[in-house]
C-alpha cells in the first residue's frame, strides 16, 4: 500500500537557523515526490518536486530536497529559516500520469525569534 | 490567469441535510481531483475526474458523496444526508493532462461543518 510518514508533527525552529523535515514513503512503483506549504486559511502551494534525475531539487522560497531510494526519503531542507516559514508542510506521493496523491498527515513549523 | 476556486468558502449545515462544494479548475485543465482534509490531517484523496468522467472514485467513503463534472470543466461535489464526521475541508485541485506526474494546483478548500 502507498503511504507518507511525516515522523515529525511539530517542530520549532528560531529564525535564521537551518531546517530539516523528514518525509518517508512506501510506494510499489518510480515514486514522483512532492512538497507542498499550507498556511492558515490559504491553499496548498508547491514547494517543488522530484520526478527523475538530479536527486537534490531546489524550489520556491530557498527550499531543497534531496530524494534518497535506499532509505525511501524525500526531506525537506532550507538553510536559514524566516519568520514568514511558519506553516503546515506536508509530503506526498504520486505516480506518473495524472494519479491522485497520497499525503503525509504534516510537520507543523513554528518559527521563534 | 485565475487560479482554482471553490465556493462556497465556508459551509454550515445540520446533520441530514445536502449539501454541495463547487470547484472551478483552472482554464484548460482537463484533469480535475477532489480530497478531503480533516482536522490535524493530511489530505485524503476522494475522487478524480479526466474529462467529464470518474478516471477513479476509490476514495469516496460511502455512497452519501457523489461527484459530477458534466462539461469537464466545473465539478460539484454533493453529500447526501450529512453526518457530523463529514465536517471537514473540502479541497479541490485541477492540473494538465500530460504523460508526467504533472503538478496539481489546490483551491482555498471549502470548509464544511455539520451541526
């Protein structure tokens, strides 16, 4: 079965240090892996993606993510936190085609001075 | 151009009653997905149209929520003699037909309550 585990349900981070959210999957196929930022009241937003290739794929807003098949990962980094980073992110899976995604239950972020 | 909208943005009724979410995708978009996100959760995916049809509807829970796109283009999602479990965010997304995993764009969602 096709899952996300976001081991992390909150993490808090003082602004300008570096931060990293796990995500691991479980998936039969090439997994196509996904980012998203939910802030309160407002809709998912892509933070970027991994379909093939380069395994450390940069996005919007100075993210990363680095996609590791031995160790069935997809974690999101950035090096230097803002205030304005507080948010719900979650992980997620899909295949290729235009298949629905499984979504991790997400990593709140709260971000101290 | 306009991004995916949902209307209405927040929706209260009482338990029995019927209800529908309606989704306008993004112009052109011909793929069209529905999910549900409960509270402290992640999105869970209900159903997904191509075209004007149900590509995949596995994820709707009972036969209380129906989902129609009969132009291919705006969706309705109705629910049937609502239930206090049905409380939740409704989202919708929209994303191009194409051979990769092509992104899907998110709506606000409509919040639903159900007294």
């Amino acid at each position: 079965a096709q899952s996300v585990t976001q081991p992390d349900i909150h993490i808090t981070v003082s602004e300008g240090a570096s931060l990293e959210l796990r995500c691991n999957y479980s998936y039969g196929a090439t997994p196509y892996l996904f980012w998203y930022v939910q802030s309160p009241g407002q809709g998912l937003q892509l933070l970027l993606k991994y379909f093939s290739g380069d395994t450390l794929v940069q996005g919007i807003k100075g993210f990363e993510a680095e996609f590791k098949r031995s160790q069935s990962s997809f974690n999101l980094r950035k090096p230097s936190v803002h205030w304005s980073d507080a948010a719900e992110y979650f992980c997620a899976v899909g295949a290729r085609g235009n298949t629905p995604l499984v979504f991790g239950k997400g990593t709140r972020l709260s971000v101290i001075a | 151009g306009a991004g995916v909208s949902q209307t209405p943005s927040n929706k209260v009724t009482e338990k029995g009653k019927y209800v529908e979410l309606r989704c306008d995708p993004i112009s052109g978009h011909t793929a069209l997905y529905w999910y549900r996100q409960s509270l402290g959760q992640g999105p869970e995916f209900l159903i997904y149209f191509q075209g004007t049809g149900a590509a995949d509807d596995s994820g709707l829970p009972n036969d209380r929520f129906f989902a129609v796109r009969p132009e291919g283009s705006v969706s309705t999602l109705k629910i049937q003699r609502t239930e206090r479990g049905d409380s939740a965010v409704y989202l919708c997304a929209s994303s191009l037909m194409g051979s990769g995993a092509d992104e899907q764009f998110f709506g606000p969602g409509t919040r639903l309550t159900v007294l």
